[in-house]
C-alpha cells in the first residue's frame, strides 16, 4: 500500500528579489611621495652705535687791528644802529605769536560727561582740573535742601587724556551718603582731592589708591563746620619747609578753618569769621549781636598768601587776612582753636547772594564776583565800589572766572544754561561767545578754566551734565596790549 520513492527536486525563484551578482575588482592609487624640508627664521645681528662725545670748541675771536677793518666798522656802524633804532619803535609785530597748531576761530564741545550709574539727575556742584590738567574731578549733590541730606550724591573722575574716553562712564567714582557741595584737587600732588559735604564735613582723598581712597576725615563736631561746606582751597604754608600746603575751607555757618594734613588726619590749626559786626550800618539791626554770617565763596590773591576775599550769602564782599585778630566770636560758637574776625575792608554789596570770586592772575589788586542779581563786578582792594560791572541778559549767574593765559578774558555761567566769555579788550559790555552749556537748557551751577592745558575749561549744570570745551586762539593768546587794557581798568577808579 504504501512504498518509498525519491523524486527530483524543485526549485522555485523569488519574484520579489532579485538575483546577486558578485564581481571581485580591485584597484592601485598611486605612489605617494614624501619630501622632507627645512626653513630657517631670518638671522638676527645685534649692532651697537655710540654717538660721538660732544667736545666744545675752544672759539676765540681773531684779533684783527687792520685798518681795513676799522674803517669798514667806521662806516657801517651809523646805518646799522639806525635800523636797530627803527626797529625798537616800529609795531609792526606786535601781537605777534608764533602758532604751532592750526588756528581755529571757534569754541567747540569736545567731551559731554554723564555719570549713568545715577539714575536720577543730580546737578554738578562743582568741578576741578588736577594739577596736570588731564583729569576733571566732578562733585554731586543738591542745593535745593529743605531738610537733613539723604540724596544720592558721588566724586567722578575723568582722564581726558586716555586714548578712549568714556563719557559716559568715569575713571573713579566715589560714592557720597551726603551731598557733596565743593571740591579742590591738590596743587602738586595731581591724585590728592579734598571735598566738602553737605553735612559739614570735610574729606580728602587720593584716587591713586583703589584700595583705600579715603586718607583723612575731619568728621562732624564742634572742630568742623555745623552747615554746609561751601567752598575750598589748598594754600601754601609759608612757615613750612618743602612746600606744604594747607586746607582751607569756609561754610553757611561764617566759619573759615585752617587744616594741616599731618599723617593721614586733618588737624585744624586756625579758625576765622565773618561776623554780623562787620555789616554795612543800612543792613545791620539793633541787637543783632556778634555770630558769624554764611559764606559761599572765596579767592586768594596771587601775589600775597595772607590775603584772601570772601563773598557772603546775603550779598557782601569782605576783604581778609590770616593775620589779623579781629573781633572773637560768641560765646555760643564752641571750638578747640580761638575764632576772631579776619575781615579788614567790607567792598559794595551786591543785591543779592555772592556764589563767586576769583582774584585777578594778573593784578595784585583786582578781583571779580559774581551774584544771582545777574550782575559780574570788578573791584579794586583798594576803592569799595566796583570800578567795572558787566550785566549780561541772564536770569541768575553762578559761577565767574578769569582766565589763566590771557588778563582780559572772563568766564561766566548762567542760570539759563549759558557759557558767556568775554574780551574787555574787545567789549566791556558785550561777551564775544554765548554757548549754550546746557543740553536741556537747565542752570550751570560750575566753571573751570584748565590752568595746565590753558585750551580747555568745563562747565557743570543742574542736570549732571558736564561740558569740556576747546577755546580758539583768540581766547588763549595774549596780545601785547592785554596787560595794558587791564592796568586801565584796574587805574580807572582814580578818575
């Protein structure tokens, strides 16, 4: 039934894959060729070179006693000391200067400098070049007070002589718990400032140190000032050897305090006054009494260091000296150093309050001021009336100024955002530039001519907005009649 049977086998081809077809190849690249090489630096030579010492010659004049030449001096030396003459009486050079730089005609802005790290506008309450001229220091703070000080307030620096500038970021900022109302860079040490507070106190630091800029305090108490510290200035210390300078600071509450910077602390050595004695007799009241009265400026002269002038908030201008003993102070003044007036001479008031003075570069005896009664005065310390006033069309004038390169030239700014610049050798009543100083047309509160780099000067206002200007040749190059204009001006009150 059943049987074993072998069959063919069967084969079937996938319809969905195809059949694979293997073929063996191969094939050869090229040979590869290598090269090895070598390179060499360019050799270097060290030569030395030595200039040739510089021997002076031995030049002796040829002793010559020939008649030739006698008769050859005879008759040349009449024609030659006549033109010598002529030349001794002509003018023809004068004002005459060489220039080294392209002559320029006008004033430009050349750096605007913002502090952004204050959020709020803080006003420029004043400014200082060091005493190389490239850095401008800039103080902060408010002057519209009506209660205790708790504004943002800073010191700024600025390095204009970097080769970038960042106006809008300074060098050194310090940063203030008090509004600061004045500051003074020292007048040989170019990183030594001192400022003044609000709150009375007086500081110096040295901005070369990042680690500990604060190099002495004269704290609050009754050794420093008990209202705001309006003004300061270093002066030399005549009786020192090496030529020490002290601080000088004056303040609302009429004080004038000597400081000596004695290892790293402010000492204070003499202490002055303005006295309520020393008020004109159509302002002083009965039983008034004796207390000092506020200050807000003042200026030494250039030719006597004992001599000063300061200008008081009710509108007078007094002439001082740190020697004189005057009138002592009240009893309710307390202090460790005796106070007396140092007023000798009491000049014209003006109609409202003195915010400037600054004494003449280059008169012993003149000084002008200015006031917000928009008026800028020149006195003489030897006549009590002004002997030239200036009355610019400006609401209000804070800050005035001579220039330090040429005697007839002043600076003044305006409560209208103004930078006035006079010629009294061009105009005694007209400014020969009037610069707007202010971005938003807002009151420049400071002022300062550059005395090292006489070309620029810079103006601060209520904005936080400072300007450094570049003045043109005929700001900053003295004619040869300037010191004669000025020695007219200053004679005029003989006449």
């Amino acid at each position: 039934m059943f049987a074993d049977e072998t069959l063919e086998p069967v084969e079937f081809k996938s319809t969905w894959k195809k059949e694979r077809s293997l073929v063996d190849s191969s094939v050869q690249t090229k040979d590869l060729e290598t090269k090895d090489r070598g390179v060499q630096s360019v050799k270097c030579k060290d030569k030395e070179m030595q200039t040739e010492e510089d021997i002076p010659e031995d030049i002796q004049l040829y002793d010559d006693d020939s008649p030739e030449l006698f008769e050859f001096l005879r008759r040349m030396e009449p024609l030659v000391s006549k033109e010598l003459r002529k030349n001794v009486q002509s003018h023809a050079f004068d004002g005459y200067s060489v220039r080294w730089e392209e002559e320029t005609d006008t004033v430009t802005c050349v750096h605007t400098l913002v502090n952004k790290e204050i959020a709020q506008e803080i006003p420029v309450t004043d400014l200082s070049w060091n005493s190389t001229g490239s850095v401008i220091a800039v103080s902060y703070g408010r002057v519209d007070h009506e209660d205790w000080c708790n504004h943002i307030a800073a010191l700024c620096t600025w390095n204009l002589d970097r080769r970038v500038v960042e106006q809008d970021k300074p060098n050194v900022t310090i940063d203030q718990t008090s509004c600061l109302m004045c500051i003074a860079w020292h007048p040989v040490k170019p990183s030594l400032i001192a400022g003044g507070s609000f709150n009375g106190e007086v500081m110096v630091w040295d901005v070369g140190n990042a680690d500990n800029m604060l190099v002495a305090t004269s704290g609050i108490g009754d050794d420093s000032h008990s209202e705001p510290v309006s003004k300061l200035v270093w002066i030399l210390d005549t009786g020192s050897k090496g030529g020490k300078y002290n601080l000088m600071s004056i303040g609302y509450d009429g004080r004038i305090l000597m400081w000596s910077l004695v290892q790293k602390t402010l000492k204070l050595v003499k202490g002055y006054a303005v006295l309520t004695e020393s008020l004109p007799r159509q302002v002083k009241r009965k039983g008034l009494g004796i207390y000092p009265m506020g200050l807000s400026c003042i200026s030494f002269n250039r030719d006597d260091e004992t001599t000063f002038v300061v200008g008081a908030l009710y509108g007078g201008i007094y002439r001082c000296n740190t020697e004189t003993q005057g009138t002592a102070a009240g009893k309710d003044v307390k202090c460790s150093v005796p106070i007396h007036s140092a007023v000798g001479y009491t000049f014209a008031e003006h109609k409202s309050s003195v915010l400037s003075v600054d004494s003449s570069p280059y008169h012993r005896n003149l000084f002008l001021s200015c006031s917000i009664d928009g008026s800028i005065r020149i006195y003489s310390l030897l006549e009590k009336d002004p002997i030239l006033t200036l009355e610019p069309n400006a609401r209000f004038l804070y800050a005035s100024s001579w220039s330090p390169v040429r005697p007839v030239v002043i600076g003044a700014a305006t409560g209208s955002g103004q930078l006035l610049l006079y010629d009294l050798g061009h105009s005694r009543s007209v400014p020969v530039f009037q610069l707007e100083a202010s971005l938003k047309s807002m009151p420049v509160y400071a002022l300062r001519f550059n005395h090292k780099q006489t070309k620029l000067m810079a103006t601060g206002d209520a904005a936080g907005t400072v300007m450094v200007w570049k003045l043109n040749d005929s700001l900053t190059e003295q004619t040869a009649r300037d010191q004669e204009i000025l020695n007219d001006i200053a004679s005029s009150h003989f006449n």
